[in-house]
C-alpha cells in the first residue's frame, strides 16, 4: 500500500488515514489511487463492518494537490479531478458505513471527500471552507454529496465560500453529523463507528444501499457537468492568474 495511505483494523471497524501530511494530505494522484485501493480492498474484507476515515495531522484535507494540478494542461487536470470524483463516488457505493474524522481543517475537495462519507464527526474548532470559486473555477465534482446534506441554495452559499464555518457551524448546517472537542474527532469517529460495527450487518448494508439513490442521486453526471464548467473555467483569468502560482501550461 502506498505510503500515502494508511490502514488499519481496530477490530471490525477499518482506519484509513490519509497520510501526506508535508502537503495538508493534499487529493493528489498517487493518494488517491491509493485511497481507492484501500476502499477495495475493504469492500471484499468481510471482517471490516465500518470504516473511518481520517488525515494525518495537522489536517483532514486541503483539497486538490495545486502543485500537481500546476503542472498539467487543462484538459489533464479535468481528468485528474475525473478520477478524483470517482473515488469520492465509491465511498457511497460501498456496502458498510464510512464516518468522517475533521480535525483542523476540511478545505474544497477535502470538505467534499467528508461529505461523500454516511456520517461526518468534526472537532469544534474544525475549519470548513471552499475556496474554488475564490480561485477562480467551479468545484469540479462532488457538488451533489453537498447539496444532498444541506440543500441546493445553502450549498450555492457555501459554494461561493463567502461564509466562514467552523466544527459547531457545520453540526448546525448540517455539514456534520456529531461535534467534537479539539483532538477528539477521531476517538468520536471511532465510538460512532462502533456502534455501527455492531448492529447486524445485513440490515446496516441494506439501509445504506436502500438511501444511496436519495444521497447520491445523479452524481456520476453531476460530476461530468462541474468537470465540463471546470475546464472552461480554467481558462479564464482568474484561474489562470491562480494556477500561474503552480505554473500551469497554458
């Protein structure tokens, strides 16, 4: 497994952690190929009844790896974050329950990557926020795991990332499920994951597989629709004065 992710079993719940921390665990490609990996691997696992998944201090997620997304093309980077969506998608598809453990902060694909998850736990102090639209592009997938929890307009506002949201905001939004102390999200993640882990299987995996067209809905061509917007977004302006920053080519 690479060593970008990490997994582990704590008797039938499995913790997966997303382990690149120099970049904030930034969604580049090796991380999520590995990601998926991992899911895989958990899905034909018949010990595993729940997972977890988390970030490697000092954060769940930063999003997208700008650094590697500078060095691609723009129709590079719509596959990039294609196949990025498709990993996000999987979560959903999966047949246990999958809870989310935010510490510090959950930023674009990394606050969607949390949202794809059936259950979000975040720690108060927990920094949510979606910057694409500041950078100048439409977030290119996962709009639908958002609007799924809080609502079509809610999720335009936070769309626009023009409101700030910590850990006690997004548990009042809906962003999140359960609120934590700081440095508890995990431990709270886990007790959550538990309980699941101890119900019968088949009912959890039936329950989840009879609510995931409501979650899920048309989320594949949502996908598809965002990455389109992305990458004429991405050739504009803003974007461009934006990725310039990672020296994008043109």
């Amino acid at each position: 497994m690479t060593e970008q992710i990490r997994t582990e079993m704590c008797g039938g719940v499995a913790v997966v952690t997303l382990n690149k921390p120099a970049r904030r665990n930034a969604l580049g490609t090796e991380s999520m190929s590995g990601l998926l990996d991992a899911l895989e691997r958990l899905n034909t696992d018949p010990d595993c009844r729940a997972i977890v998944l988390t970030g490697a201090p000092p954060a769940f997620c930063a999003g997208s790896d700008l650094k590697e997304l500078g060095g691609l093309n723009v129709p590079e980077m719509c596959a990039h974050e294609a196949g990025t969506a498709r990993v996000a998608r999987r979560i959903g598809l999966l047949p246990v329950p999958v809870v989310a453990a935010v510490e510090g902060f959950a930023l674009g694909g990394g606050m969607i990557l949390a949202l794809c998850c059936d259950v979000v736990v975040s720690a108060r102090s927990a920094r949510w926020d979606m910057p694409e639209v500041r950078n100048g592009w439409l977030p290119p997938w996962g709009l639908q795991a958002l609007m799924a929890r809080v609502g079509p307009v809610r999720a335009r506002l936070l769309t626009w990332g023009v409101t700030e949201v910590d850990g006690a905001e997004a548990l009042r939004l809906g962003l999140a499920d359960a609120l934590a102390e700081d440095g508890a999200a995990l431990a709270e993640a886990m007790r959550l994951a538990e309980r699941l882990a101890a119900l019968p299987a088949n009912a959890v995996r039936s329950t989840k597989r009879y609510f995931e067209p409501f979650v899920m809905a048309d989320a594949e061509r949502q996908d598809a629709e965002a990455n389109r917007v992305f990458g004429a977004d991405a050739l504009c302006a803003p974007s461009q004065a934006t990725m310039a920053k990672f020296a994008v080519k043109a």
